[in-house]
C-alpha cells in the first residue's frame, strides 16, 4: 500500500496528483529520475522516467493497470493513445527491477514496475532474467523518447563466416540485418528468426541476390535485399 506517510518517508519533497497518485524525483550526477507511484489493490504501483517528465501519460499507465495482478509474472494491458506511441504497459513484480531498492518503507515484493512498450517490444512472457537484460542492452525502457526496438530472436549459422548460435538468442534489430548481410549466396547457412508473438521465418540464400524467405516451416518466396527487409520489419512489427 502506498500512503503519503511512505512517500515523504523515503523522499522527504513529493507531490499528490490526482486519484492518489504521488510524484517523486531523485537525481545523481548523471541522470534525473521521475517516479509516479499509486496501490492497486494489494500491490504497489511505479511508473519510472529518466531525464523526462510527463504526468499525464504516467497517470495513464498507473490508471490502465487492471485491479487485480498476477503476482511472480509480468501483466500485460493495453495504454490509451499518447505522444510516444505507446501501445500498451508491461508490470512486472519486484524481482524484475531494481527500483526502490534500501527504500525500507516501500515493500517492493509487491512493487510493481508499470513499463509503457509498443507491443512489439516485449512479448510479456519474459522471465526476470531476460527481462533485466532487454532493459539493459536493448530496450532502454526509461528512455521514453527511444526508438521503437521490436523484440528480435535469432538462431542461426553461416558456414562462411564460421558465425552462429547453439540457440535462439535475443538481438538487437542491427545485428540481424548484419547476419543478413553475410548471409547473401551462402548457400549452406540459415537464418531462423522469431518474433515477439513466437512466430518464425527463416531464410536461406541460394545464390548472390537471392534470398528465400520461409513462412510457417512450408511456404517459400524468392525475394531481392530491399523486399526482404521489408518483409522481416513487418514480420517482427505485426
């Protein structure tokens, strides 16, 4: 439960916006960081921002936010239209983050962090292991002025470049269109690539200029460079 009492005594200065819900700041030498924080239910809601500060589409996150959490998993639900795109908000339980940590009166085994994503970011089945990771070195999810980085799972080999994987493993965007790139008239390599729904394409090279990109382990269709990137944002986008 979030209270007033809690709230001045962790940060002292703090201010109460509308339907009970408190806004806080701390900063370092580096960076400022903006926290909304507000109960639901039995659990404790954050909503956290750095170097940015918009009220309104934090309260919308903490108002989307059903009445009841599944606790030990991320929740995912849908976000009214903002300025950033967000389409929809990704909560995930105390174990998932490290905000409000040494924060004594805040009990973060229920503290939820309430993320805004595009769908596509995350898939909402993320273990907290994965989920600290994505943050870490591929969706910077406090950054809410960030690029949109859909969710991109990559299992791979190329015998021409000796590079690969012994299995499927979280990329960024950048690094598959590299792999794609050393793919070009490979014939012996593959490139298997699952998107934020579990869905999978793969793609092979024949030859220089060919790629052939396989939908649903039957369909193929032979596609130039420019149509099959264009096919692959889309796969991993929709």
């Amino acid at each position: 439960m979030i209270t007033k009492e809690n709230v001045m005594g962790e940060f002292g200065v703090f201010d109460t916006l509308a339907h009970n819900v408190f806004h806080a700041t701390l900063s370092t030498a580096a960076h400022r960081y903006d926290y909304w924080l507000a109960s639901q239910g039995s659990h404790a809601l954050v909503v956290a921002s750095q170097d940015m500060a918009d009220a309104d589409t934090a309260v919308a996150v903490l108002e989307s936010a059903p009445k009841a959490l599944q606790a030990g998993k991320p929740n995912l639900f849908e976000l009214r239209a903002n300025q950033f795109g967000f389409t929809h908000v990704l909560a995930v339980p105390g174990d998932y983050h490290g905000h409000m940590n040494g924060h004594a009166n805040l009990k973060r085994e229920s503290l939820f962090l309430c993320v805004p994503i595009r769908r596509f970011e995350f898939s909402g089945e993320e273990s907290a292991a994965e989920f600290r990771m994505m943050n870490g070195h591929l969706v910077p999810v406090l950054d809410w002025s960030r690029l949109p980085s859909p969710k991109t799972i990559l299992y791979f080999d190329n015998p021409k470049t000796g590079g690969g994987t012994e299995d499927s493993v979280v990329v960024r965007y950048e690094s598959l269109l590299h792999e794609i790139e050393n793919l070009n008239g490979v014939a012996g390599g593959f490139i298997e690539i699952t998107n934020y729904k579990g869905g999978v394409i793969e793609l092979l090279s024949p030859e220089e200029g060919v790629y052939e990109l396989i939908r649903n382990r039957a369909h193929g269709e032979f596609l130039e460079h420019p149509a099959l990137l264009a096919s692959v944002q889309a796969f991993l986008a929709g």
